[in-house]
C-alpha cells in the first residue's frame, strides 16, 4: 500500500537531497524539539497563569534539566549495550508518559516526578539519535550531524508562531474538555 503512495507522492523531493538515514533522524529530531519549544516556550506562562511563582518555575526547570545532564552521561556510558533505536522509541514513550502524568496528575509530587521522566526522554531520544548517526554509514558526517543540528533551529522559528496563534484563538485551556 505504502508503495503505491510513494509512487505518486515522494516526500523526500520536498527536501533538499540528503541520505534516508539523515532524513530520519532529522525528522524525528525536528518534531521532538518542535514540540518541545511550543510547549516550553508557552509552559512557564501557563505555570504562572495557574498560580506557580517564578522560584517555582526555576526550580522545575532546575530539575528538569539537571535530570538530563545526568541521564545523558549514564546513557551515553551505556548506549552502547542496547539497541540505540529501542532507547529512542523508549525515550519517545517517555515523553507520552510525561503528557499523561501531566495532564491526569493533581499532585504536587506527581507532577514534579514527571519532570524527571521528561528529563530522562530527553536523554534517552537525543542521545540514542546522535549514536544512531554517528554508527550510520553516511557519506558525509559533518552534513549529517549539520542537518541533524539545525532542526531545532527551525523548530524554535516555527513552534512559537503556531502556539501564538493557538493560544491567541483558544486560551491556555483551550483543548481541555
């Protein structure tokens, strides 16, 4: 079935001429952060808008990012013992766990424990991606890892617009029923 529609359809002609592999990687690596840099971007107003002080704030983000700087060197020590596109996935199934802790939680704790799991998807996709990379048989690594480097780039120029335009039509409360 797929063959059919990539007959018709090539979505790598839309992109500049890159291997499959890069693409991938890229790809992924572009919707992550996207996702991430329109929730971040617009996270700390909302945290404020439910009535978080800014000490707060930084004290998530704090955990947040110290939890990734920590799991990245144990990652990395380890990458190489498990299938670095089963992190991936598991570090991808961590940010869904992450959503879901966030949105059912009313729990101080519990919330505060999501972050450290979205600090440890974090860690897991990026570092697993970037090993993926380097272990691909690519004919050029430096504009592998450049494409690979430069998708956040992009998503930080697109996300901030979009969630403007979502919050600017449907508030901070918008897709809760």
């Amino acid at each position: 079935m797929f063959g059919i529609f990539e007959s018709h359809f090539n979505v790598y002609s839309w992109f500049p001429k890159m291997e499959k592999i890069t693409f991938d990687v890229s790809l992924v690596h572009f919707l992550l952060m996207f996702g991430y840099k329109l929730f971040s971007l617009y996270y700390p107003l909302y945290l404020i808008s439910i009535g978080f002080s800014v000490l707060n704030i930084g004290s998530i983000y704090l955990l947040t990012y110290s939890t990734i700087a920590i799991s990245s060197l144990v990652i990395n020590f380890y990458i190489h013992k498990f299938s670095p596109a089963k992190v991936a996935a598991f570090g991808i199934f961590g940010y869904g766990v992450f959503a879901l802790m966030m949105l059912l939680s009313q729990n101080l704790y519990v919330f505060y424990l999501a972050q450290i799991v979205l600090g440890f998807s974090a860690a897991a996709w990026l570092v697993s991606l970037k090993f993926i990379l380097m272990e691909a048989k690519t004919k050029n690594k430096r504009r592998s890892f450049g494409w690979f480097y430069s998708m956040p780039h992009y998503a930080a120029a697109i996300a901030p617009v979009i969630g403007g335009m979502v919050i600017w039509k449907f508030g901070f409360a918008g897709f809760l029923f």
